[in-house]
C-alpha cells in the first residue's frame, strides 16, 4: 500500500513543474522583446520630436514678450521726455554730417537722454559731455552692459550694445541733418513736425549689429540708429555669416531693421503702439511709416500685428 502511495507520488511531482521553471517563465513573460523595445523607443523619438520644438516655441514667446516690455518701456521714457523738452530727443550729435561708423567724433546719442526717464539718472551722470563718447573718460560708461536695451532673443552681441535703434531716415541714407525721420543729426523733432501723426510713424526698431563693427549703446552711430531702406532682416545673413573680404562698405552706410526673432521684428511707433512686423512686410509701407512728413499715411498695416 505504501509503496503504491509512493508511486503516486512521484507521478504527480513528475507532471507538477519545478519552482525554478516556474521562475523562469515568469520572468520570460516580463521582458522585452527586441521589436517591443524598439516600438519604444520610436514613440520615445517622436515624443521627444514634438516636445522640443514646443519648448522652444515658448521660450521665444517669453523673449519676445521681454523684448515688448523694453520697448514699451522706452515709449514711456520718449513720452515723459518729450513732455518736459516739447520735444524728443536728438539722433546724434557731431560737428558735421553726414554720420561715419568709426570711433571717431562727438557722437552723444538719443539714449543718453532717457536715461533720468528711465530711472538710470546715476549712469547719465558719469557721462563726461565735455568729450567725444569715445574719449577716454567716457570708456567705462561706454562699455556698461544696459539690460533694458537688450532683446532677450539676440545672440551673439556685444554686451555694451543696444538692440533697438531710433529711425533716422526712410530710405537707405547717410545720417544727417535732413533725413526725414524722428532720431536724426543736430536737430531734435517736435510732434509739430510729425505732421503724419505719432500713430503712423515709426520711432524705434529692433537691429542687430556683427559684433565686431559695433560701437556701442551710446554711440550716435549705425549702432544706435537705422533706418527703413531695406527690407525687415534683409540683412541678417550678411551680418550671421562670415565676412565677404571683397565686400567694399562705406564709413557712411547705416543698414536697416534686423532682429533675432523668426519671422519678423518689432516696431516702436510715436503713439506708444509696439508691433510685431513680418519680414514679407511690403518695404514700401515701411518706408511710409519711417518718415515723418511725406504725406503718405501707412494705412496697409496687413504685415504687422499690434500687439495687446
């Protein structure tokens, strides 16, 4: 009896899998296959594919809402200058026109008088007027890092520049004392000579200089003014990419609205208003928007985009 209990026994332990095997098929069932883990790995890559792009999109949403702010917060300064002076601000000041892009000359600029409405009173005063901007005594100030007049977006760029530059002209022209714009040589505008209306006419724009022909924030030069001859970022791959040796330009060339931001630029116009302007912009209506007493109001606004 016994040993036929035994025998059945043994006959059931041999039908009843081991605990290792048992073991081994669990983690069998577990695992990846190699067509699973790649399966994954794609959806990991496409994931990745559509995030990245996302987060860089709001990235320049937030640069670009930076960048507003400094504009805006330049209208305000214009504005409460003007409301003291009974006018804006001279473009640049020199013994004589027209402008040449070179460290040489008297060279004050617009900027230095927003300083005090900009509560940088402090910085306008260490600024020796008595001498050139590039003399010497004026090399610290020259060279301080003005985070207000920086685009967020803006790569490669001196620290000491500006980003935003006032338009001296309509067209592509030397600057001096008869351009038609706002920011212009020896001579400040009053709104009484902005007989196109603050509203239709561009003060400010945004502007990229190569880094090694910049003069700096406060330099009444191409480095702190511009003007609506060219079409918006026209010229940023000439001023990315590497230098063209042969290229031949004058001292007195100024070049216009540059920026960073894919697409377009910001425009400052004299009521306050800032907007976003594509780089399909018809140059005509631009050209109408920087002068500041041709006539011709810029009622085509269909290539900007006021901003709220």
């Amino acid at each position: 009896m016994n040993t036929k209990a035994n025998q059945m026994r043994v006959s059931v332990m041999s039908k009843t899998p081991s605990l290792d095997f048992c073991c081994r098929r669990a983690v069998l069932r577990v695992g990846f296959t190699l067509v699973e883990l790649l399966v994954v790995i794609a959806i990991i890559g496409v994931l990745t594919g559509l995030a990245v792009p996302a987060m860089q999109n709001m990235r320049e949403i937030s640069r670009r809402s930076n960048c507003q702010y400094n504009l805006s917060e330049l209208a305000l300064a214009l504005s409460a200058y003007q409301s003291q002076q009974s006018h804006f601000p001279i473009g640049t000041l020199a013994s004589e026109g027209p402008i040449r892009n070179i460290p040489e000359g008297y060279h004050h600029n617009w900027l230095e008088g927003l300083l005090p409405m900009m509560d940088l009173k402090p910085i306008e005063q260490v600024i020796d007027t008595s001498v050139s901007v590039y003399h010497p005594k004026n090399d610290q100030v020259r060279a301080i890092r003005m985070p207000r007049l920086l685009c967020p977006s803006a790569t490669m760029i001196r620290e000491n520049t500006t980003c935003y530059a006032g338009i001296h002209a309509s067209t592509e022209t030397p600057i001096d004392e008869d351009n038609d714009g706002v920011f212009i040589l020896n001579r400040s505008i009053s709104p009484d000579d902005i007989t196109d209306g603050l509203g239709y006419t561009l003060f400010v724009a945004e502007k990229l200089s190569r880094f090694e022909d910049d003069l700096g924030w406060i330099s009444g030069t191409n480095s702190s003014l511009r003007n609506a001859g060219h079409a918006i970022n026209e010229e940023f791959a000439s001023l990315r990419g590497p230098v063209d040796a042969d290229a031949i330009i004058p001292p007195t060339y100024v070049g216009g609205i540059v920026s960073d931001h894919p697409g377009g630029a910001h425009l400052l116009m004299g009521s306050g208003e800032i907007k976003f302007a594509s780089e399909s912009m018809d140059t005509a209506v631009l050209a109408q928007m920087a002068s500041r007493d041709d006539g011709e109001l810029p009622l085509d606004f269909k290539s900007t985009q006021p901003l709220e």
